[in-house]
C-alpha cells in the first residue's frame, strides 16, 4: 500500500479498492484495506474509493448488495452516475441484504468451509500438478502440465462436465506474453463433497 500510494503522489491516479474477497482468508492473516492502510499510513481518503459486496463474504452473489466508501468528492461524483445507471433493489433483497450485513456468524462458517475445502482438494491435486494454496480468496490456480490453458479447460468440460476458466481469458495478449496463459483458475465455490469429488477426478483423468 505504501509503494502504491507513493505512486499515486507522483502520478494523481484515483486508486479504485476491489475489496470483495476482503473476508476470504486463512490462518488468521487478515488483508489490509485501502482506507485502512491510508488511515495507518496517516494519509486522507483523497484519490481512494473501496468497493465490496455481499457476493463473496455472504456466498449470494445474485442480491448485487454492496457499498462504495472513501474520497467524499469522488462519491459525490459516484453518487450522481448511480442516481441515472443504477436501480433500486426490492424491499425482499433489501431485507435479506440487512440480515446478511448485520451477521459475522455465517461469514466465520464461510471461511472454515473454504479452508476445509483448500485442506481436501490441494493435497489431490498435487499428486499430479502444480498447484499451491493461495494467500486469499477461493480459487485455485493450477498450472497446466502442457501449458494450454483453454485445451486443458475444454478436456474437462467434454470428459468430465467440469468448468474451470482458462487464465487467459483474466488477462490479455501483450509483448510480453499473456500472464494468465498456463494456467486455469479453479473456483471452489461448491460444497466440499462436489468439489473433493472434482478434484480426484482431474487428478485421475491427468494420471493415466
């Protein structure tokens, strides 16, 4: 965060906080917010707005509940554009998203299925490729042992009705390569058994 807002004093960029996997973690190591790390830094809100939802924290993805928070002049800006581009949600997603918002109980549970998960599903896929435990959110990504990414990705979906998304399609073509090529992105966002399930079978489909 120092290094990022050293840059953004150099080059004024608005530094926009995509902070939705803010609550997916392990081991206790909790990330750091922007406005958390401004406040830390002894920095204003100025040039920093943080986004985050209910989709990852609360597992409802489909209720679009979320908030802005940060620079009182970018919001207000924010707040005109929402005002004519956004819409109301329905007092039923309204109620669901207060009940969702006021509770850390299912959220601490969110957290232990997603380490359950990571603690079934590594140890299976490693007998075959590599792959290692992230340091946040719930996806895995795997390196493809031929280094086809959207190859790998269609094998599975035609043999064994898996989808994973190739890396590729995370990132683009540069000069430099396609950072996500090789690479398949694995969301473990099904319950364990189906994803404990998936894994033994990607590892036996790659084994023979």
């Amino acid at each position: 965060w120092a290094e990022l807002f050293a840059l953004q004093d150099r080059y004024g960029f608005v530094i926009a906080s995509d902070e939705c996997y803010s609550e997916i973690y392990f081991s206790g190591n909790k990330p750091i917010g922007g406005l958390q790390a401004a406040q830390q830094l002894r920095r204003s809100n100025k040039g920093i707005v943080m986004f985050t939802s209910l989709s990852k924290r609360s597992n409802v993805p489909g209720l679009r509940s979320g908030f802005v928070a940060g620079d009182a002049g970018l919001l207000k800006a924010f707040l005109l554009y929402r005002t004519y581009h956004g819409s109301a949600m329905s007092i039923p997603v309204q109620r669901a998203s207060i009940a969702a918002w006021n509770d850390e109980a299912h959220v601490i549970e969110n957290r232990r299925l997603y380490q359950e998960k990571f603690d079934k599903v590594l140890p299976i896929l490693q007998t075959v490729f590599d792959v290692r435990l992230p340091d946040a959110s719930f996806y895995i990504w795997l390196k493809v042992p031929d280094g086809d990414d959207l190859a790998f990705a269609k094998t599975l979906w035609q043999q064994a009705a898996i989808q994973v998304l190739p890396g590729r399609f995370l990132a683009r073509d540069t000069e430099h390569g396609n950072p996500g090529a090789g690479y398949v992105r694995i969301a473990l966002v099904a319950d364990v058994e189906t994803c404990v399930k998936a894994a033994q079978t990607i590892a036996a489909l790659y084994r023979s």
